[in-house]
C-alpha cells in the first residue's frame, strides 16, 4: 500500500581530512533554484535508496562511486517524502560540471558560513560531518587494535 510519499536521497561527500563537501547549485525545483544543496534527488522505483545516492551523484558531479562507499546517517520522514541521507569519504574528491547543475567542492568551514544553503542543509551537513568523522576514529580504534 503506497503511502503516496516519494523517497529521496542526498548525499554529502568529503574529501579524507573533512575540509571540503561536494555541493550543487541547484536549478529545480523552483524553490530550490540558484542555491546550494548536497547532490541527490528522486529514488526510482527499480533501485534502492543508496543505489540512488550513487547514480544521482554521479549524474549530478560526474564522479563515480560504489554504493557500497555511502554511509546512511540520516532519515527524514514528512507527509510528503522520505529523504535518506548518506555520506562518503572519497580520495581524491573531484567533480566536475555536468548537465544544469554546476557541481563544486566548498570548504566545509566556508559553507558554514554561507547563508545560500537549502533550508536544513546546513545542519545535515554538519551531522553528516560529525557521522563520518565519528565513524573514521571508531574505524581507526578498531584497526589499532586488531595488532
């Protein structure tokens, strides 16, 4: 039984010290237009949520990742959608224009600053940040100790 709601995906990308973000200026939809936002979009109806987070930002950046690199850290669930939001560490992160939406990397620090964000982007961002920075310390922990 469908509950009428779409599923989305964003997906914030960092380079392996943290510094930048891959963010878009996005051109749709309308009340989106002209700023930024994490690269994601529609989830279709044949893939999952993190099949999704892989191709939109490849179509949106033009880099390719596995789905396998995505980290789900967040769930959004509104009466009109629900948006998973995953993060990645990729090395080297580089994207390039593609399509209508201008792909870019910012420093993390300067976007915090920025007041052209998507509303609610900025604390995804920094959740995001805090998820895969967590994640890396527990990781290294881990591998520290498997000596």
């Amino acid at each position: 039984m469908s509950t009428g709601r779409k599923d989305a995906v964003l997906g914030f990308a960092f380079d392996p010290e943290f510094r930048t973000v891959a963010l878009v200026r996005k051109e749709h939809p309308e009340w989106m237009k002209g700023l930024w936002n994490a690269p994601g979009g529609h989830v279709a109806p044949d893939e999952s949520a993190v099949q999704a987070v892989a191709r939109e930002f490849f179509e949106e950046t033009g880099q390719f990742t596995l789905a396998e690199m995505w980290v789900p850290f967040l769930t959004l669930d509104t009466p009109d959608y629900n948006l998973f939001c995953f993060w990645a560490v990729l090395d080297p992160l580089r994207v390039m224009t593609t399509g209508a939406e201008q792909a870019v990397v910012d420093a993390v620090d300067y976007v915090v600053e920025g007041r052209d964000l998507v509303r609610n982007t900025l604390w995804m961002l920094l959740m995001a940040r805090e998820a895969a920075r967590t994640h890396a310390v527990r990781t290294a922990i881990y591998r520290a100790t498997e000596f």
